[in-house]
C-alpha cells in the first residue's frame, strides 16, 4: 500500500513539473511552448534557460525520490491483478505471427515396448509386425516432409527440432530396413 502511495505521489510530482515548465517555456516564447511537447524539447530548454525551469527542477527530483520508494517498498504485487491471480504466466513466443508460424505438433517415434518375457514371434507375425513398422515410418515420414517445407530458413529452434526428428526418423528406418532385410532371407 506504501508502495501504491509513492506511486501515486511520483506521478503527481511529474505533472506539476511538466506543468511549471511548460507554463515557463511558454512565458518565453509561443514556440518554446510547443517544443517542450516535442522529443527532447525539454532537454533543450531547460539546457537554453535554466533559471526559468529552475522551478520545475524540485518536482523532478521529488519524482525520482517517489519512484525509488516505489521501487523500494515492493512495488506492484502481482496479486492485485485479478487475472493474475493463479500465479502462473503464459510463455513468451518468439515466433511473429505469419506464414506457417504455427507451433509444430510433436512426431514422436514409435514407442517400442519390451514385455517382460519375451517371446519368439512366427515368421510370418514378424514379417507382419515389420509392414506395420514400415508402414508408420512411411507415415512419419510425409510428415517430416511437410514440416520441412513450411520451415523458415532464420527458424533456428524449428530446424534444430526438425534435425533431431529427421535423425531419429532415419535411424527407426535404418533399423526396420534391415529388418526387413533379414526377414528376406530367412524366408
């Protein structure tokens, strides 16, 4: 609450101190008046006629010394957002908004799972089981294929994504290829 108070004071102190030196610019010339309203018009003034934003100066400094308390105390508490109240906050995107800028959704590999006791599949359900194989990594493949095409060249954390995806892609085939291969000759 101290906080909020010093905030409050700093921005009051401020406009008393654009007020008393747009009033003082204006007492020397009608230009004067409007150049403080432009970027760095009161730089240049209080620079040119430093007795006459002498009057402004003290409201500056308080500003500053209110700004410090604010920042002091605590500042704003995240708790008195109400939409910020679950204390989690949303990701920053690095991405801008475009062409094919939405989020890619993760390929996993397949997932290979070992039972416990293992037991000898037939030829024929191994020759089975490697079509399937064969046939989700052709699958996984025309995917890889499309994200490759709406990749953006300067997308350095998509093409690092996509290299790992199209590493693993290419050893899941490697491996079922030669599978494959062994099944042909057992046959």
């Amino acid at each position: 609450m101290v906080a909020l108070l010093c905030l409050i004071a700093g921005l009051l102190c401020g406009v008393v101190s654009r007020i008393l030196l747009t009033t003082a610019a204006f007492r020397i010339s009608l230009w004067w008046g409007v150049g403080v309203f432009l970027p760095f018009g009161p730089l240049f003034f209080r620079l040119s006629y430093p007795v006459e934003a002498a009057n402004s100066r003290i409201f500056r400094l308080a500003t500053l010394a209110c700004i410090f308390f604010f920042v002091a105390f605590g500042g704003i508490k995240p708790g008195l957002y109400p939409h910020k109240m679950s204390g989690r906050h949303q990701p920053v995107t690095r991405s801008p908004p475009g062409y094919a800028s939405e989020r890619p959704v993760p390929i996993t590999p397949m997932a290979i799972s070992t039972p416990m006791v293992r037991l000898t599949p037939s030829l024929n359900e191994r020759y089975a089981a490697n079509a399937r194989q064969l046939e989700q990594l052709r699958v996984w493949g025309e995917q890889l294929r499309l994200r490759k095409k709406d990749l953006r060249p300067n997308d350095a954390e998509g093409n690092r994504v996509y290299a790992i995806d199209f590493s693993m892609y290419n050893n899941a085939l490697a491996r079922a290829t030669a599978e494959r291969n062994s099944l042909s000759v057992e046959r």
